[in-house]
C-alpha cells in the first residue's frame, strides 16, 4: 500500500504541474489561444465556430488550471481524476490524429511559452500524463487533501475565478510575459539571422534509374547522379536551424519592400499594427493621432501595418481621419508582433523598444516624455520595477493559505 501511496502521490505531482502550467501559458495569452483554436477549427471543417475562439480558449485554460490545482490540493479527488482522466483520454487519441495527419503543426497544449511536435506531443501524453490520470483515478484515495470537505468550494471556485481574471487581465492590456520573437528588447534582424554554425537541414534526394531502380541519394552523393537517373523526390532526414522569424516583409503602395530600410541601424519607426482593419478598434484614435503628430515633428517614420485590402483601408481613413502612410504585411506575421487590434510598437535599429495595446498608447500630454525616455534612457534612472509575477502569485496564493489556516483552525474534526 505504500508504494500504490507514493506513485499516486508522484502521478498528483505531475499531472497537477503539467496542467497548471498548460493554463497557466494560456491564461498568459487568451488571443494566442483564441488563434490556435482557429486552426482546429479549419483543420476539422469547423469554420463557422470561429466567433466562439476567445470564449473557448479562456475557459479551456480555466479548465485546466482549475484541474491542476484540485489534483493538488486534493479537493474533490472522484470527480476531479474523473474529469482528468477523461480529458487525457480524449487528448491522447486527439493529439495521435495530429501526429499521423499533421492537421495543425503543433497542439498549442502549452501555447508560444513551450512548441513541441505533435508526435512529441502524443507520446508525453500516452507515456506520462494518460498512465498518471488512470493511477490517480483508480487510487485516488490515496491522495492526501490539503483541506477538509468544508473548503472544497471555495478552493475550485476560487481556482476558476482567479484563472478567468488573470486571462481577462491579459487579453485587455498585453500578455504579462511576451514568449514571441518580437517582445520588448528582441531584434528582429538578429532573429531572421542564422548562426554561421547552426545545423542544416539533412535531405536525401530520390531518383529512378532507366530500369526502374530507386535510390536515395545525400547532398554528398549528387555528384554521382548522371543522365541515366531521373529526380523523383525529396525527403528531409532531419530538421536543421530554423530562426525565430522566418520572414519580415512590408510593403509600400508601390508594391517595394520596405523592411530592411525600417530596420537599418540608427531607424526609428512607429509601427501601428492592425491585420484586420475592419476588426480593428477605433476607441483610442486621438492617442494614435498624437502619436503620429509627435513622429512628424520629430522626424520619426510613423506606419500602418495591415493585411486588409485597399477598400478596407479606405474605408479606415475615411471614419478615422488618418492620415499616416499604410504598409501591407501578411497577417500571421502582424498577429505575432502583438497581441491588440491595433497595436503600436517602437522599433530602434531593428530592436523592439516598447509595445503598447490599443487602449494604452501615449497621449498627446505623456507621448513625448515616454518616447525620449524610451530612446534616450538616462542612467540615473531609478531601478527596474519587480516582476509583476510576484503580485500575480501572492494574490493567488496568499487568499488559499488563510483559507488553509483557517480549515486547520476551526474546521477539522
């Protein structure tokens, strides 16, 4: 009984782990989510449930985090393992579907914070997390509560609450912690580059001899492919470097590639990004208007990033009185940089220097003191905040540990 006792214990740990980070990283990024869901729902047909995106990323990351934490704490452990197990059914079989048809190229099961493979995907949850959940289902009374049954509620209500209000949180402002190419700090000509040593793709290459003989033939091996082999394929062997970004491209109205003079040594530039204009919100367009005013008094490029058609772009000027000059870029790219429709990030020499969601950009009063801050940091300035992390775990942690003190107190018998 010991051992069974252990293991069941040890299987609590890790499921409870795996799957409060998993909410966690979503909670992190509801739109990221809301993107990956959009995926599923084209890979399976499923395009007409796209407006449900968001609702269903935020509650599919309260699910999880709210799981995690009652495997746990052990509150409600029948229901809870019940509820896991079949989860982790339901995942296994769905992530052995992407790993065989590759539908969507990786699960999202831990969003942009960790990308695994799909086949990767399958075998941590048919290895580990499945055989955790069925031990944990068939002993789970052997998993200690951290409280009695009277503070069950409040421990998966609160769970739930907190998750809902942290994604909230983040889906109104920008993600807490940015796990994309183009956070605060990052160079995007830097993250285009590939290492003079980074390992190459290893291909082989498939030819037909005149009788009908296949051959795989190495990069090494082409010399010897003469008149009498015909090319019939290729195939990767194994994946080689693949930079952060694959591809930076903006386009002027004149159909040039602007990019490389935006993210030339010494440029300054303010990009406001917006994939889809007809989606965008135009609740905060005084505070663009200043900030493009700023730029031209200062001699600072000021851009509109969009994906949207000439029409769409029209009709954005003509309700908005923009006035700002407008690039095209593909919208995977522009839903990448940042997390707000629209959003507005400044670039120094290629580096992204600050982001801003759309109901945070500078006013016409704090714009300029924000920006020479921004680009001319001085070294008296007073140290780095901390973490906003920190608050995020006290006030989750701190209500659970009174509520624990107090069970302990007064409600055990």
């Amino acid at each position: 009984m010991r051992k069974i006792k252990i293991l069941t214990e040890f299987c609590r740990f890790i499921l409870s782990a795996t799957f409060i980070f998993s909410g966690t990283v979503k909670d992190i990024d509801p739109v990221g989510g809301a993107l990956k869901l959009d995926d599923y729902f084209k890979a399976f047909g499923l395009s007409s449930l796209e407006p449900i995106a968001l609702f269903g990323s935020i509650n599919l990351s309260s699910l999880e985090f709210v799981l995690g934490v009652c495997i746990l704490a052990g509150v409600y452990r029948r229901i809870t393992t019940w509820v896991m197990l079949l989860f982790m059914s339901f995942m296994t079989l769905l992530t052995l579907y992407l790993a065989i048809y590759n539908p969507v190229h990786d699960c999202g099961c831990f969003g942009d914070a960790l990308i695994i493979t799909n086949w990767q995907t399958f075998f941590k949850n048919a290895l580990v997390l499945l055989p955790a959940s069925v031990a944990v289902f068939k002993w789970y009374k052997n998993m200690t509560p951290l409280y009695s049954h009277h503070s069950y509620w409040f421990v998966a209500l609160f769970a739930y609450i907190f998750s809902l209000g942290f994604s909230y949180w983040n889906y109104y402002n920008l993600p807490i912690t940015d796990f994309r190419p183009y956070k605060i700090g990052s160079s995007i000509p830097q993250n285009m580059s590939i290492p003079p040593d980074a390992p190459q793709d290893v291909m082989e290459y498939i030819y037909t001899s005149k009788d009908g003989k296949e051959r795989a033939f190495s990069i090494s091996e082409l010399a010897e492919v003469d008149s009498t082999w015909t090319y019939k394929d290729a195939k990767l062997i194994k994946k080689g470097y693949t930079p952060p970004i694959l591809s930076f491209e903006l386009y002027d109205n004149q159909g040039n590639n602007i990019a490389d003079k935006l993210l030339a040594e010494g440029e300054t530039v303010f990009l406001l990004v917006s994939p889809y204009l007809n989606k965008a919100s135009d609740r905060n367009i005084d505070e663009i208007i200043d900030v493009y005013e700023y730029s031209k008094e200062h001699n600072i490029d000021f851009y509109c990033v969009t994906s949207s058609s000439e029409d769409i772009v029209s009709e954005w000027v003509n309700n908005t009185g923009a006035e700002y000059p407008f690039l095209t870029a593909d919208d995977v790219t522009l839903k990448t940089m940042i997390r707000s429709n629209p959003g507005l990030l400044l670039l120094r020499s290629g580096v992204v220097i600050a982001k801003w969601h759309y109901r945070h950009i500078p006013s016409d009063e704090t714009v300029s003191a924000v920006t020479e801050r921004l680009l001319h940091p001085s070294e008296s300035e007073a140290p780095a905040k901390k973490s906003p992390w920190i608050w995020v775990i006290l006030s989750f942690v701190v209500p659970l540990l009174l509520v624990w003190i107090y069970d302990y107190k007064f409600l055990r018998k």
